[in-house]
C-alpha cells in the first residue's frame, strides 16, 4: 500500500491510490472548534457529511485532551471509526451515535475499577461538546453493552461491533487460511455490509 501525500491541516481525508481512505487525525479545524459565530460564519460546514466530520473532529480533539491515548491507539481508533462509518450509511444506523460510540469505546482506557468509570467518563466527554442527551444516553448504553452478542437487534451496536471485528481480523489475516478467516467472516460478523466489507477487505 503507498500512502498519499501529506495532510494540509483542514483536511479531513485522503486516497491512496490503492483506494484505501486515510483519516487525518491531526486535523485542525481552528476557529469553528471554539467560536459562537462559526455556524453563521461558514454555514456549509454545518450541513450534511460536513456536520458529521464536524463532530468527529471535534470529538476527537476533546477524547485525546481527556484521555491522553497514544498515537498507536489514537490511529486504531480511526481505523475503526472509518468502517463504521461506511457501515452506518450501509445499514441506516445513527451517524452521531456511532461515531462517538465508536471512538470513545476504542479510545477509554481500561479501567481497574470498572465499566461505571468509562462510562461516567464518555458521559462527561459528550456533555462538555454540547452533544443531545438523547445522543449521549444511547452511546453509554452501547459503551456499556458492546460486547460479542450483545442485542442483537439494535443496529448501531451491530455496526460497532462489524467495524472491530473487521480490523481485528485483519490483525489476524496472516495467520489464517483462507477457508477459515471465510468462516470467521459469516459467523462473527452480523450485518450484510459489514460481511461484504470484510470479503472485500480481507478474502
């Protein structure tokens, strides 16, 4: 895989010419980040696929200001995000829910005393962003529920879930016979994108 040329800074992403889409983890979106006239100031920026990056971006910054994660983790985390996202428009999840979702339950550090404290954590996250509770309430809830078989039916959970099996798997992969990681891709896997993404990614 070649990589793509470097990031200008408001970039929020580039194409290998492999295909593969790089996530600019250093974005910087300077004022619109702090500013109370940013909507009025750039209206485009608050429509649409640009109020997701939006959001994303912003959450990001205030996930590494709170929690310190390693570049290594920081780096997973938007591999991860980037297969949900794909996913979500797939699937017909909720953008906002699963992107924070994803991010945070991939940034939280392990914690010895619990799950209350990365979900108290998250919650603190969210809340100082401004994000609706409604948003904050339901990506607690899968924070707290996401592991393996966990509500089956709830979409969102189901595409958090797709998007880490995929990048673990991949993790794998060389380790694997084909006929095998076909097996792990229909059994662990739980949407139809999600096992579409992964034959294409991984067989």
């Amino acid at each position: 895989m070649t990589f793509p040329a470097l990031f200008w800074k408001d970039d929020a992403r580039r194409t290998c010419t492999c295909g593969h889409r790089f996530l600019n983890p250093k974005r910087d979106i300077g004022c619109l980040e702090w500013c109370k006239y940013a909507e009025k100031c750039m209206p485009d920026m608050f429509q649409g696929e640009n109020l997701r990056a939006f959001f994303r971006d912003r959450l990001l910054a205030a996930a590494k200001k709170a929690l310190l994660p390693d570049d290594k983790v920081v780096e997973q985390a938007l591999e991860v995000l980037e297969l949900a996202e794909e996913l979500v428009s797939a699937e017909g999840g909720a953008p906002k829910v699963v992107i924070a979702a994803t991010l945070l339950s991939e940034l939280l550090p392990a914690m010895p005393s619990g799950q209350d404290d990365r979900v108290a954590l998250a919650r603190k996250i969210l809340v100082e962003l401004g994000t609706e509770a409604e948003v904050v309430d339901e990506v607690c809830r899968l924070i707290e529920d996401a592991s393996p078989g966990d509500e089956p039916g709830n979409v969102n959970l189901r595409i958090l879930q797709d998007a880490r099996t995929v990048i673990r798997l991949g993790e794998r992969r060389a380790l694997l016979e084909t006929s095998a990681l076909e097996r792990l891709v229909d059994s662990k896997l739980t949407t139809e994108a999600g096992r579409r993404l992964a034959r294409k990614r991984l067989l």
